[in-house]
C-alpha cells in the first residue's frame, strides 16, 4: 500500500531515494535546508565508478603510518585534537581493513556498485542530463616507474578478478592521449567502465527535477526537528510541519547527529575535502588522478576542478586547506593551471562508516525510521543504486540484492 514518505537529505543518496519510491507509488516529500546537490554531492570529483569494487582500507604499513604521521605527502591530513576522540573508530576501521576481512568487505561492496551504471542510466534520459555525461572512463597516473608498474600489476589483477576494462598507457602513450600535460610521466591505468560528469550538483538538481515533474514535493526544513508523530514522524520545514508514515534519513555527514537523538550509537565519523576551480588553457580529455600527490584532476564545466584526499578534523572545524595548496602547487608543474574561479576553495565532508560499508534499512528500534547512509567516497556514485534497495525492502519487495551487509543491525544498534 502506497505511504506518505519524508525523505531527510537532498542529496545524491537522498533524491535517488525519493525517486525509487516515488516510482513505487508512494507520495514521497524530500526535505533539506539547500536546494538539491549543494552539500556534499556537489564537491566529489564527479565520477560514478563503476571499477571501485573495493572501498578505501586504512593504511596498515608500518612505512606509509609514519609518513601520515608526520604530515609527509598530501593523501592525508589530520587536526591533531581531532584524532583522541576519533582513535576507537579509527582502530575499528584499521580492524576491517585487515586483508582476509577488506576481502569480505568488498564482496558485499561489489555486489551494490555493480549496479550504479545501470541504476543512473535509468534517470539520465528522463531527466534531460546526458549532455552532464562523459563515458570514457578516467585515468590514474604516476610520475615514476616503480609506482607505475606496481600499480599496473595491481590493476590488471583486479580487473581480470572483477571482470572490469582497463588500458595501461605508458609515458608517450599518455603525453599522446593528453597534450595538455607539459611535464613527462611513466604511465597510466586508464579505467574505461567509469563515467564522469562535469558538474555533479547540477546532476542532482536534475534528477531533482525529474523528481518534482513526477508529482513529488520538495520542501526546505530542518531535519534535526524530525520526532515521533503518533504512528508516524513529523519534521518542521518553512512550510509547515510534514507529517509521514515513514522517515528516511539521507543526511550524509550529518546522519550521525540525527540518529544519536533516538539513541543510536553507530560507528560513523568524517573525512573531510577540499575543492577548487582553475582556469586552464588546454582540458584534459577525461578525469586524471595523480596518484603519488594524491591529487584528483577533473574537467568541469567551471574549469579544472583539483580535489583533495582526506582529512580528519571535527566536521565543524574551521578550513586548513593544506592538502589544496599543496595540490595546487604539483599540479603546475603537469599543467598550465591559470588563477582559481573561487574564493574561499569549497569544504565538505564524507560520511563513513568503520567497515567501510553504507548503512541502508530499518532503524531497529523505530518502526517506519530508515537509514541510507554512510557512502564514504561513493555516495554520488551509489546514490540511486542504494535508494533502489532502500526502496524496495520499505515497499515489501524481494530486494534485488541481499541487504543484510549493510543493514543497521550488524552494529547492535
């Protein structure tokens, strides 16, 4: 029977929610203090990757800990108050990362994005945002030999165990493929199942769109105001109050704060991002990840986009764009990179999880609460592949693939 729905988060994870049960019939209000796209769905590099069939495990070298440590390379930089209270899940993070328990992990992990690819093609065309879409997949770089070679044996591994296409390029090859580069490199493994998308927010706002032509509401609220409502919830928006049967929370980052009000105590932290526009005079061909600075580089529509790796501090910690400074510095030296399009570079945060796996179906302890969060790295990519399944276990359907890896229970929640 078709429910009256809120839908907590205008993300990518969020609208592609609101979508998945709109097309099953129930009324469905999305609620979100921006418009759609705006938060963290807008800051990613703009990939829906298709080949990341294994999520980001927590360094457990000896070596590369001590480099972090020291503040030495840019794939990661902490705030040094933020990392007491963030030790335990840190410690449960590095405990998943082990080999044998990474490899059950990114079982689960395979078995959801093996779907994103599809599950986003069934809303381009609907809503008119083909024309955001590269298909040509991106390319993972290196500046020296011993890097690339290690990594090309890693690459054909994975995709030969994973059934993915992937290209090795050596240094001419690459110079060829991308005359903007100015400086020579060894190689790159050029991931071709992968799409990639020049403005990611605006893909939302697309999808958002589709979503209100086909009868759904979206109205601008607080999500923090969510309680309980007779036999249903209720959320404060500048509407009015919205009252459902059902409540999902979508809320990325801020999922964490919400859920801790009803009393969950799930094993959620941050990782947080930074982003800039440059001016360039000639584009890359397809998103290049120069993989020794930790540095994403992808075309969009504003310029060159150059995107950091993490950073672990309190999601409300002021900026300490380092990593963005440092990137901005190595990227000269590959690119003829004019002067930034924004000021301050954007901040954002992803939301994660210390098994590395989303949160997706019934609050255990609420009847008609539900979580869909938790992505890390990939919630553009698994947005409407996570709302399929969200969807389908809150309609009474067989979900099109086991849900139980990513339940909220397997926390004790």
């Amino acid at each position: 029977m078709a429910t009256d729905i809120v839908v907590l988060g205008a993300g990518m994870v969020g609208v592609g929610t609101a979508l998945a049960l709109q097309q099953r019939g129930h009324a469905v209000t999305l609620v979100d203090r921006k418009m759609p796209g705006r938060e963290t769905s807008y800051g990613n590099a703009g990939l829906i990757q298709r080949e990341a069939v294994e999520p980001y495990a927590f360094p457990r070298d000896v070596a590369t800990l001590l480099r972090v440590a020291a503040g030495i390379g840019n794939d990661v930089h902490y705030h040094a108050d933020a990392l007491w209270p963030l030790l335990p899940r840190l410690a449960r993070y590095w405990y998943h990362s082990a080999p044998a328990r990474h490899a059950v992990v990114a079982q689960a992990y395979e078995r959801l994005i093996a779907h994103c690819l599809s599950e986003h093609a069934a809303l381009m065309a609907p809503a008119d945002a083909d024309d955001l879409v590269q298909k040509h997949g991106w390319r993972q770089a290196y500046r020296s030999q011993a890097a690339f070679e290690a990594a090309a044996a890693a690459a054909r591994t994975l995709a030969q165990r994973h059934g993915l296409a992937a290209g090795l390029l050596d240094g001419a090859d690459l110079a060829r493929a991308e005359p903007a580069l100015h400086a020579p490199m060894a190689g790159a493994i050029h991931w071709q199942d992968p799409w990639s998308v020049n403005d990611p927010g605006e893909l939302v706002a697309r999808y958002a769109r589709l979503f209100l032509r086909r009868g759904g509401r979206f109205v601008h609220g607080d999500a923090m105001t969510l309680r309980i409502h007779g036999n249903g919830w209720s959320v404060a928006t500048d509407d009015g109050s919205v009252t459902a049967a059902h409540a999902v929370v979508a809320l990325g980052p801020w999922a964490g704060t919400l859920t801790q009000r009803f009393g969950y105590r799930l094993p959620l932290f941050v990782k947080r991002g930074y982003h800039r526009h440059y001016a360039t005079e000639m584009r890359l061909a397809v998103p290049m990840l120069d993989a020794e600075r930790g540095v994403a580089l992808s075309p969009m529509s504003r310029g060159l986009r150059i995107a950091t790796g993490a950073e672990f501090a309190r999601h409300d910690a002021p900026a300490t764009p380092v990593q963005l400074r440092r990137a901005e510095q190595s990227t000269r030296e590959l690119l003829a990179l004019g002067a930034p399009l924004e000021d301050p570079p954007w901040l954002g945060a992803r939301p994660c999880t210390v098994d590395m796996k989303p949160v997706i179906g019934p609050a255990p302890r609420h009847p008609g609460l539900w979580f869909n969060f938790g992505h890390a790295h990939q919630g553009f990519t698994l947005g409407p592949a996570s709302g399929r399944l969200l969807a389908e276990m809150l309609h009474g359907e067989t979900p099109y693939i086991d849900p139980t890896p990513y339940l909220p229970s397997r926390f004790g929640a």
